[in-house]
C-alpha cells in the first residue's frame, strides 16, 4: 500500500497567478508515486496555456481543458478521471506542505483509515496569517464519532475537501452536487461510508483567502447553499438511524445560521426573491429545532432564548432586508409625514 498511486486533482479556474506555486509545491511531494490532474475549467486569464507548460515539466501531470461548469463539475470531471488508489484535492489558488501526502498516507495506513485530514494555515495572499485555525488532534475515531465532529466547534476544519486524503472507493457512488459550499453537502455521505477516520495536528495545507474569490462573493445569498447542505446532513443522519447525531447537528445549524444572518443583515440589498428565500431558511431552521427538542434534545433556558431570536427577524429587520440602503431615506420621509 506504502506505493499506491494517489491521484491529486486540481480544478482551476482564473487562477494564473497561484497556479505555477500550487501545482510545484505537489510535484515536491517526498511521496512520489503520483498523478496529478489539472482541470482547466474555461479559464480566461493564462491558466490555459500555464497548464499546458507545465504539462512538459513532469510525466505525471494531466491536463484537461474543459467548458468552465464551476466548481463542482471541475472535481467530478477529476473524480471521472481518477485512476488511483488514494484521491486527494488541492485547490489551484493553494499549496501544500512537501510531506503532507506522505504523512498522510502512512498515518491512514498505520490506522487502518478511510480517510485522513490534517490542520491548515488561512493565510492572504502574501502569506500573512488571515485567522486562526485550532489544530487538530493526533486521533483517530470510528465512524459515529468522526460524524460527531461535524456538530462541534469549528465544523469548517472537518467540511473542507481538501485538506484530506480519501481511499478512492469512497467516491464509487458520491459526487459533488453543482451548489456552493459543494464540500459540505457530501462530508456526511463520505464519512457514513468509512469505518474510522484519522486526524494529525500537523499543519500541512495552505488555504489562501483571495479578494476576489467565490467565497468571497459580496453577495451572500450564495451561502444558503450551506445553510441547506446541514438541512440535508440532519435527514441523511435520520434516513440511517443516527437519530442523536443527527438531532446534535442543530449545534451546527444553530452557529451557521448565526454566522450568515449577520452577513444578510450587513448587505441589506437583496432582491424579492432572495428576501423570500431568506425566510424560507428561518423557517426550515425553527422547524428542525422544533423536531430536536420533541426527540429529546435538552436545551438551557437561554439556548432556547437565542434560537428563537436567531431563526427570526424583527419588523425592522425584515425591511431592513427588502429594502437596503434605500431603508434610512425611507424612513427618514416616513418621519416627516408623521
């Protein structure tokens, strides 16, 4: 196993600056047995023609070009196209630490794992610390468990796809679904098919926090996307008879909803759709606390406060959200006529 061919996929789109980094700091690896597939997803910036020049650098790299479908459509044509026995992803705007397959490889081997993460640096694009990141245990957990580590304190560091390494056989049946926060709607379905998963602190990933990126959109209506993805977590958990974790997933639903209601707040400028859309969350969020407390779930006094403040909106608030920054000129025309 200790010479299994892993397959690295890089989907790219735009991202001729970062792309010649990421994709040396992976043919550096100290595990060598590699292909490393890059999927240039329409790119329009060079990325094309880069691809191709380093396609000459080294006979493990593939280049495919393709009509640009997004993100998720880049890592299932590389999941398509995958011939390893391991798969690990690498986003093109990233980089990675010399032995971070290595180190991850052998502690799934010595563990007997499906599939292994390590912690990660969020850094800028000058390499200036962006957030702190806590490190991950040097551990290993059973299935149940490693499901539990979605509902804990900093979901982000076990949702992410590319901060681990998978037995290719996980990804027989599961592909990406074309949504934002593609990651996390499939984390779940990834871990249900594994019998443990293993952790190292080991801070082995480079994860850069670019301006202009995707996640970065001024706009978050796209973050619905994960808000609903934790929806789809609670009734796979329920379809399999994890009934506790699944309820326990509030936690998580809980503290993203939290998270993304101050950003819609903050932008304030969305359109009747997205208002609607919006509310539609809420309304799903009250619900499944609703169905958690009736299936036992013990909340404080105070946890039972902040839910109902967080899964609604105030009168002002709903305005605030339909109308923007047109909301103080209305308001203060409102006050002259009264």
């Amino acid at each position: 196993m200790k010479d299994s061919l892993v397959s690295v996929i890089v989907p790219i789109f735009n991202t001729f600056r970062f792309l010649e980094k990421c994709v040396l700091s992976i043919l550096r690896q100290s595990y060598k047995n590699l292909e490393v597939i890059l999927i240039d997803d329409g790119s329009t910036d060079g990325s094309f023609l880069l691809c191709n020049q380093l396609l000459k650098k080294d006979s493990r790299i593939k280049v495919f070009h393709k009509q640009n479908g997004g993100l998720s459509s880049a890592k299932n044509f590389g999941l398509d196209h995958a011939t390893g026995e391991y798969i690990c992803f690498v986003d093109s705007d990233d980089w990675i630490e010399p032995n971070m397959i290595e180190l991850l490889l052998d502690t799934m081997i010595k563990n007997n794992s499906d599939m292994a993460m390590c912690s990660f640096f969020m850094e800028n694009e000058t390499g200036e610390i962006y957030a702190d990141c806590p490190k991950l245990e040097n551990k290993t957990y059973l299935k149940n468990d490693a499901l539990s580590l979605l509902n804990g304190p900093r979901q982000d560091r076990f949702v992410v796809s590319w901060n681990k390494l998978y037995k290719n056989s996980l990804f027989d049946d599961i592909r990406f679904p074309n949504k934002f926060h593609e990651d996390q709607w499939i984390v779940h379905k990834l871990l249900l098919k594994t019998n443990s998963v293993s952790t190292v602190s080991n801070l082995l990933y480079h994860y850069v926090v670019r301006e202009n990126s995707i996640m970065q959109s001024k706009n978050p209506i796209i973050h619905l996307d994960d808000i609903d993805a934790i929806f789809d977590r609670i009734d796979t958990l329920n379809l399999y008879s994890l009934s506790t974790i699944a309820i326990n997933s509030e936690n998580a639903l809980f503290e993203t909803f939290k998270f993304y209601k101050e950003k819609f707040l903050n932008f304030a400028n969305f359109n009747t759709h997205e208002f609607k859309a919006i509310l539609t969350r809420a309304n799903e969020c009250r619900k499944y606390f609703k169905f958690c407390m009736a299936n036992g779930k013990v909340y404080t006094k105070e946890e039972i406060k902040s839910r109902n403040k967080t899964y609604g909106f105030t009168l002002y608030e709903k305005i605030k959200l339909k109308h923007g920054k047109k909301l103080k000129t209305r308001w203060q025309k409102w006050k002259k006529k009264v």
